[in-house]
C-alpha cells in the first residue's frame, strides 16, 4: 500500500511492485533515518529470535536497531548476543513502549521499517501502524490475527497510502504453517484439474505454551476471533487460490 506499480501479493493491507521512482524516494528516506530497520519488541521471545537471526545474519551495510522496554533489557540482550555470536556492527539500542505513543513516534522517525513482534496485536498492534503513518516509516509485522487486520486496512488503509508507507502484516510465524498447507493443496489439485474453492485450517496444541506475551489475553482475543468468524470465513472462501489476505478479500 502506498508503493505504486504492479500488485505482488506479500500479505497485509496491500503491497505493489515499486516503480523505480518510488523506490529512489525508499532509498533516500532510508539513508535519511539513523537505521534502516527497527526491531520492536527484541526482548520478548520472538524478538530474541529476530535478534539473534539479524546479528548473525544482517549484512555489514545494514543499520539496524533492537527496540523494547525498559532499555536495560535491550542492553542486556546486546550482551547475550555479543557473548553467543561474537563481535559484530552492533545495533542501536531503542526505548520503545506500546503503551507510550511519543516512544514509538520516536523510534518510527528513526528508521525506514519498523519490524514488530509485539502481539496480541488486537491490543498492541494499531499504536504502532498510527505512530509508522504519522512518521513516513513503513511496517511489518508477524499477526495471524486476521480481523484486525481488516479492521487497520478499513482505519488508516488511504492515509498510508496517502503518506507513501507500506503497512505489511501476515509476513511469517503464525500464518505460514496455514498458507503454506493452503498452497500445497491448491497445487496437490490443480495437477488433477480441479480448484480448491475453500479451505479451513485447524490447529492441535501439543506441548509447549504460550509466549509470556500473550498469557492472559488469550481469552480474550480468542473471543475476538469469534465475533469475527465472519471476516475469516470471507478471507478462506473467496473463490480465489487461497490465502489469508485481506486485500485478497477486498477484490473478490
């Protein structure tokens, strides 16, 4: 969304190919802000394992920063990651808080993206989207929450547009295990010329647990997901190949 050109289908409200001028603006927004790349919410568990995979696997070039609260927790992360991975460009440390708006403005001017794994994002997810609009940032995040993301699209879906920021949600984690089974199936019958018109996709806890995260609020954002079978059964039923995308849903 916000990125002209032809439509490629990479999750969330709505992404398109970037023509090479849009891409010129990217680049000097880019060089513009202290980093390239923000991860909001490094000490929670899926942060730690965003961490640890761009400390050992972020090119040299790539400016990017560890995000979360308080900022000695970031700090001590640093260590941790120093100590396992060796010495290397460190990222710069950020003080972000999701129930701080100013925070998270602060951190959005900064960078070109902002990487959030701060969940359930039906609580935590849309001060974020507000704070990426309002500073040019562009956002991605890991949700399978597909309601809500229906319900950002609807919010702030043209002032993103009109600001030129990308909003890009269901980019991995929750909602891979699904849309892979999903594409697997639609290939598995088209070899046999037939078309997968629906899918449901169910899931089976065995051991395990939650993220420390998300303990708590379960409850409640399963109920959420209730009230809202509607929007979901929309997405999975659309008649096209499958896939859980709202802006999918919007063009059936």
């Amino acid at each position: 969304m916000g990125c002209g050109g032809l439509p490629i289908r990479i999750g969330g409200f709505h992404a398109r190919r970037v023509r090479e001028s849009e891409q010129r603006k990217g680049d000097e927004m880019s060089t513009s802000r202290e980093v390239d790349v923000a991860i909001l919410g490094a000490t929670g568990s899926v942060g730690q394992a965003m961490s640890s995979y761009f400390s050992v696997n972020a090119p040299a070039s790539l400016r990017w920063a560890m995000c979360g609260r308080p900022k000695s927790n970031v700090q001590k992360l640093l260590t941790d990651l120093v100590t396992m991975h060796g010495p290397r460009s460190p990222p710069r440390l950020y003080h972000a808080d999701v129930s701080d708006p100013e925070s998270l403005r602060r951190v959005a001017a900064k960078t070109a993206v902002i990487l959030t794994s701060i969940g359930p994002y039906t609580k935590h997810g849309e001060a974020v989207v507000v704070a990426c609009i309002e500073e040019r940032a562009h956002y991605v995040d890991i949700t399978g929450e597909l309601w809500w993301v229906a319900e950002m699209r609807a919010k702030y879906g043209e002032r993103a547009r009109a600001a030129g920021v990308c909003i890009v949600s269901f980019a991995g984690y929750d909602c891979v295990p699904f849309e892979l089974s999903a594409l697997l199936a639609h290939k598995t019958l088209m070899k046999g010329g037939e078309r997968l018109a629906s899918m449901e996709c169910l899931t089976k806890f065995d051991g395990g647990g939650f993220p420390p995260g998300l303990r708590g609020e379960c409850s409640a954002v399963g109920g959420r997901a209730s009230a809202n079978g509607a929007v979901t059964r929309r997405l999975l039923t659309c008649g096209c190949v499958p896939c859980l995308c709202v802006e999918r849903q919007a063009r059936c």
